[in-house]
C-alpha cells in the first residue's frame, strides 16, 4: 500500500468518516446510522439517490469503492443491488457490515474487502462501479481507473463524484487558510478542514475543473455519458439559507456553479449511448 493511502487509513481507522454526524452516538450502533443518514440525506448531499439514479440498481451487481459507514451500501442495497464493497481502512468496513446487518440486508451481500485495489484480485465483473468522494484521494488514480474499467461490464457504467475546483468551499478553505493557517501548507489545511486529518500528516485531495476529471477518465478508457455539479448547503448562505429546500431549485441552481462535487456517469469509451 503506498504512502498516501497510509495516510488516509491512520486517518480514517482513528475516526470513521462523517463520524462527527453522528452528534456523540456509540459508532455502530442504530443511532449512530441514523444521525449520519439523516445528515447526509437531508442536508449534506440529498441528491446522491436520484443523480446516482439508486433506482436503476435492483439486481446489479454494484461494486462501492470506499464505503465509509454504509450508508449509500444500505441505500443501493434496499433499491435491489448486489453489492460488493471495498476499502483500505478496516474500521469502515466493520461499521458497513454492521449497518448491512442492522438492515437486515445480509442476503444482498456479495462481499466486503479490505485492501488497495491494485493490490487485490477481484474475479467479477460489475454492472455499476460506484464511488462517491473517494478518487480525489488516490494519488495512482490514473492506474486505479484503468483496473476499474476492467472490472466493469461491457454495458456497465461508473459512477463517481470527486471534489471541485471552482467551489464555494474551496474558496472558504482558501481564504480561511490565508487568514488563520499560520504557516502550514495549503494541502495540509485542506486536509484538515474537508476530511479532519492530523495536522503534518494530510490526506492526499486533489482538487480539479471538470475538463480535467474528464480528461483523466478519458485517458483512462471511459465515456462520461452524465455530468451534474452538486453540493451547495444551506448553511453557505447567511441567514435566509436555512429556510431553503437542501435539494430545492435555489441550492440546485448554485451547486451548478459552485457545487463542490463533479458527479460522472461513464461507461466504456468503446460503447456508443
């Protein structure tokens, strides 16, 4: 496992990702999944289900690419899918699985793997490669998305969203990091402030336009077929943002500008839809 990943699993074995949405419940129990559903759901990122299109996936076999607590797993699992996990970080595949049994989902579950992709032989072939807020952190992306094109079906399609450049958090991380980093590096700070990291040991998060995402996909053997930019919460706005929809037209219209996620559907470059 290379270096960056070590970083990201010190991180993340120390303290599950969105674990802070929570708001104290004990990790693994029923509360605890709730608290980070609702959170998720109903304020972070409601759009996932529907730009992710969950609704297609009844009896697919749908392979996550770091499944943090299970959350999007339990949601994929209950529209029909046939899921496979994987995830470096070991933590986060016990609070899946656990949420998987909470769910009575058990039936539904295909595997859940522990390991670097690149270092792991998985012999199935997928219909729906999905993988939200993951990428961004692989500094071998390139190599990982070659392999993921070979685990995925001739009519299958990869489903990502990776972090965006040109963000209305982004510019937040920028400007807080000026005003009160106090000498740390940008990097460092990002890593801190978006995926609550030790300070001196970042977690690798590249920030990018969407010309250059799809550029490394196409590269890499894929054909974006949908594209959407999301992630506008209503606590960017000051006061009246609280009153607004989290999935209403007002944050849907500003996420198209400063979303902080590029969201991808692509299938094989080879394959003309």
């Amino acid at each position: 496992m290379n270096a960056s990943n070590e970083a990201a699993r010190g991180t993340w074995e120390r303290k599950a990702v969105g674990q802070d949405r929570a708001n104290g419940a004990v990790a693994g129990s029923p509360e605890y999944f709730e608290r980070i559903r609702a959170y998720r759901y109903g304020y972070e990122t409601p759009f996932i289900i529907e730009t992710f299109r969950y609704s297609t996936m009844k009896g697919k076999r749908v392979l996550e690419i770091g499944v943090g607590n299970g959350i999007d797993a339990v949601e994929m699992m209950r529209h029909g899918a046939i899921y496979t996990g994987l995830d470096i970080t070991r933590n986060h595949l016990e609070l899946t699985r656990q949420n998987i049994d909470n769910n009575g989902l058990s039936d539904q579950l295909a595997g859940l793997i522990e390991g670097d992709l690149m270092d792991t032989d998985i012999p199935d072939r997928f219909d729906v490669i999905y993988s939200f807020g993951v990428l961004h952190h692989i500094t071998h992306e390139s190599d990982y998305l070659t392999k993921l094109k070979s685990l995925l079906s001739q009519d299958g399609e990869l489903r990502i969203a990776v972090y965006s450049k040109y963000s209305f958090f982004n510019a937040y991380m920028i400007v807080t990091w000026f005003l009160r980093a106090r000498g740390r590096s940008l990097d460092d700070w990002r890593s801190q402030t978006a995926e609550h990291s030790e300070p001196g040991n970042p977690v690798t998060i590249k920030i990018r336009s969407r010309k250059d995402v799809q550029k490394t996909l196409e590269k890499s053997g894929f054909r974006v077929v949908r594209y959407e930019k999301r992630g506008f919460v209503q606590n960017y706005i000051p006061v009246v943002g609280k009153h607004l929809k989290p999935n209403g037209p007002v944050l849907t219209a500003l996420a198209k500008a400063l979303g902080w996620y590029h969201c991808f559907t692509c299938s094989h470059l080879s394959e003309n839809k």
